[in-house]
C-alpha cells in the first residue's frame, strides 16, 4: 500500500469560473506555511502551469487522458508528487466538459483515474437556490466522482451567501468551504484566452501574494487540508520507469541546447526530463542575447510568443545567422509552434515584417483569432530523421499566426493532420536536413517517442561529424 497522496482537483461549471486564481491562491497559502505542494494541471497549458510553478515553488506538471494512458497519469502524479505534503490539481473547462458524448479527456475522467476528490467552484452571479440544483446535477450526473466540497465565487452579499449556503446543506450534502466576494483591482493581467504569462508581467509575485491572501481570507484552508488527506489510497505503484542510458559517444555527454527565454518557453517538464534520463546535458540558449550558437549536438526550440519580442528576435543578427549555419550544417533541430515561426523568414505583426531565422520559406502573419486551438493528431507520412512513417503522435496547437509559404517546392512536410490545423488543415511538420518543425507540441509523458527521437539525432550527428573531421585531419585538411 503506498500513502495516500494527499491531493485535491479544483474544478468549476465552466471556464472562467476563477479555477486558476484559486489554485494560485491555495498553492502559495499552504507554502507560505512552509509546505511542499506539488502543482498539476490538467490539459494542455503552458501558461496557467507556468504561473502555478511560481507559486508553488517548483516545477507544474501537466496531467491529460489524451495524451496520456491512466497508467501514464498515475505514474507521472506519483513521480511528481512523491515529496510534497499536498498535490492542488487545477482542471480545465467544465467538469465534465471533453471531447465527446461520454466526456471524454474531461477534468472528471481525471479525477476519477486519480481518486482525487473534486472541489467545485461556482460562479453564483445573480443565482441562490438555483446554485444547488447545479450542484446536486454535478452528483447526480457521475455519482462515480468525489465531489467533496463547494466554493463559491463572486458573491454579491451576506445574504446571496446565507441562502446557497443551506440550499447546498439541506440539497447536496456538501460543505461550502469557502464564499469569495466580487474582486476588484484583480493584477492579473489578461490575453487571449487567459492570463498573460508570468514571464511577461512585472508584477507577478505581487499577483501571487493576492491570489494567497484571496483564499486565506475567503476559503477554510483546514477543511480542504482534511479533504485533500482523506484522498483514496493508490494500491500498488505502477512500474514503468524510464532506463537510464548514456550517450554512448564517448564520455562527454551529447549536448543538447534548449532556447528559453521571454519569446521561448513553452516545455513540458517531462521532453526535458527525458532528454536528461538519456544521459543528455541540456545547454540553456536565449535567442535575444547570445550571439550565436556554442557547440551542439541538438536543438530545441519550444513555443511561445515569439510576437510579443519580435523587435528583440530580429535585432540579434548574429544569433539567427548562426543558427541559419548550423542548420544548413545539419544540426538537429526540433521546432514547435513559436520554434517553427522563427524559423521562417519573416514574422509579420501588425502589419509590420520582423526578419527571422530564415531557415525555411515561409513567412508568419499574426492574426486576431486563433488559426488553430485544440488537441491534434498527426500521423507521419513522410522519411524524416525523428519519427518512422506510419507512427502516430497525439499533441496540440494553440497559435494565432497564419503560415503562407513562398515556395512550396523548397519544402517537404512529413505530417498528415488528421485532426488539427496544422498548416492547412491537411498537413504539418516541416522538414529539411535534420530540421524538423511543426505546429504541434508533443508531450514526452505520453509520447515514449519523443526523447529518443531527438538524442539518437544528435549521436548521429556527433559521430558524422566525429568521422568527417578525422577523415579531413588524415587528409591534413
């Protein structure tokens, strides 16, 4: 029998309900009083994970039943959470909102695979009794599901309050464990479809401050501790730990760089890990100050929004050219979302044209609405040198650039969308020499592909050009 994971999901009826704010405010409360949370969250995200690793402390893992088995998430939840005297669960969407009829990849699917109880939120503007038939619908509709508690949110008074109170005791059964008024003056700034990320505010440790004092002030932190410890007992750990390897290139380990930036920071914790687990030794690049590239053996370059620091991407000459080198060298180089648009040739905001990389013949035109959001799924149809034809890979897109290619027959794509946006609609991942970029971002937790892939690219390159430069010595090149 293994502990039991002390471990809460905070859910709510729809987005926007005040999910993040909540679990910002719970994971800095609980650490302030010098606990470890260990954050999660559910769903692809990049940036409400980043902002709940600030206020955790430490690194925010992603849990998904889409890209993920139940085997998948429980290993990677008890990994993640193995030190941390509570794990807070932020959901996405609805509870019960997925991608089909039977809720499908739903926070609900998740809580019921980690037999984490469910505290829901609820926005009760202009509602009071109604607020319990929703309530009691949540239980009736998957009485599988732990919902344990209720929070309400934007309540207008003592007396709106008083009145859901006891229509969820005398109806649902279920503590209110905390009534958070209306806010004003909330420093959390907005874009998009939600928060702007942590690294593009000036503010966010005072954000974070807000968001604790929020909760301290308005949730009965003892009560959801109680909840979160009285969490099912897992009844045995599932075995499949990823092998420790080496490079296998000698002793020096392969050098794998890894751009993270204010324009480049969209990684899952796990395509890093992985790397690691194989003996790799990640070389941390910023595209905006380094002048070019040290010595490599790989690249990545993740998504972000390379929009936002476009003045600052193309300014940085020497590093572009430098990489625009290596490329045409060979150098793998694996490219998502905002890695593929500075690639291109050029990036085009508000009307007005940032030079990039121009590794490949495309130029990327920023719109006002997403040209593409959601889960994909693509499926290789093309020689390339990370992924074998016929495999498919699960990921997902959110970017609002849309990609007009100036010479489609200087390009090969080795991706066929069969669900997404890709490029097209139709296709995705685009590829010359040992470069490989696309819109999708992979998750390692579920894609046993992806490490692999991109370290035995870089041992091929290592050895190529280990044996190039020794043919060119005995030549006395």
């Amino acid at each position: 029998m293994l502990p039991s994971s002390p471990r809460i999901i905070i859910s709510a009826l729809k987005g926007g309900s005040g999910k993040t704010i909540i679990s910002l405010g719970l994971a800095t409360a609980w650490r302030k009083k010098g606990y470890r949370v260990a954050p999660f969250k559910k769903g692809p995200d990049f940036i409400d994970a980043g902002w709940l690793s600030v206020a955790a402390g430490r690194p925010c893992h992603n849990l998904d039943p889409f890209f993920m088995t139940p085997q998948q998430i429980i290993q990677s939840f008890l990994m993640n959470s193995a030190d941390a005297d509570l794990s807070v669960i932020e959901g996405n969407r609805g509870l019960f909102d997925g991608l089909d009829l039977e809720g499908c990849c739903s926070t609900a699917e998740l809580g019921r695979i980690l037999k984490s109880p469910v505290v829901l939120i609820v926005d009760v503007t202009m509602a009071t009794r109604t607020v319990a038939a929703l309530v009691m619908g949540c239980q009736k509709f998957d009485p599988h599901l732990n919902i344990a508690a209720v929070i309400l949110n934007r309540v207008a008074g003592s007396r709106q309050e008083s009145l859901i109170r006891n229509a969820i005791d005398e109806y649902c059964g279920l503590p209110v464990i905390g009534a958070i008024p209306k806010l004003k003056g909330s420093p959390f700034p907005e874009r998009h479809m939600g928060l702007v990320p942590h690294l593009e505010s000036r503010y966010s440790e005072k954000a974070i401050e807000w968001a604790g004092a929020v909760v301290e002030g308005n949730i009965d932190l003892p009560v959801i501790w109680k909840l979160a410890h009285a969490a099912e007992v897992f009844e045995r750990i599932i075995e499949n730990r990823v092998e420790k390897k080496t490079s296998r290139a000698g002793q020096q380990p392969l050098r794998i760089g890894v751009v993270t930036d204010r324009a480049f920071w969209f990684y899952y914790p796990e395509n890093l890990k992985q790397l690691e687990a194989m003996g790799a030794h990640l070389v941390q690049l910023n595209s905006m100050i380094d002048r070019g590239l040290p010595d490599l053996d790989a690249l990545y370059i993740g998504g972000g929004f390379p929009e936002t620091q476009a003045e600052s991407l193309a300014a940085n000459r020497a590093f572009k050219e430098s990489l625009r080198r290596m490329v045409d060298r060979g150098l793998p180089v694996y490219a998502e979302c905002g890695g593929l648009m500075y690639l291109g040739e050029s990036l085009v905001v508000d009307g007005k044209t940032y030079p990039m990389v121009g590794a490949l013949p495309i130029v990327f035109v920023l719109e006002k609405k997403p040209q593409g959001h959601g889960y994909t799924i693509l499926e290789v149809v093309g020689q390339n040198p990370y992924y074998p034809v016929g495999a498919e890979l699960k990921g997902h897109e959110f970017h609002y650039s849309r990609p007009v290619i100036r010479r489609p027959e200087d390009i090969t794509s080795v991706f066929s969308v069969r669900r997404g946006r890709g490029l097209d609609g139709k296709k995705d991942g685009l590829c010359t020499k040992n470069l490989l970029a696309t819109y999708t971002h992979l998750h390692a937790g579920g894609n046993a592909l992806w490490g692999p892939s991109l370290f035995n690219a870089g041992l091929r390159y290592r050895s190529l050009h280990a044996r190039n430069f020794s043919e060119h010595h005995e030549k006395g090149d």
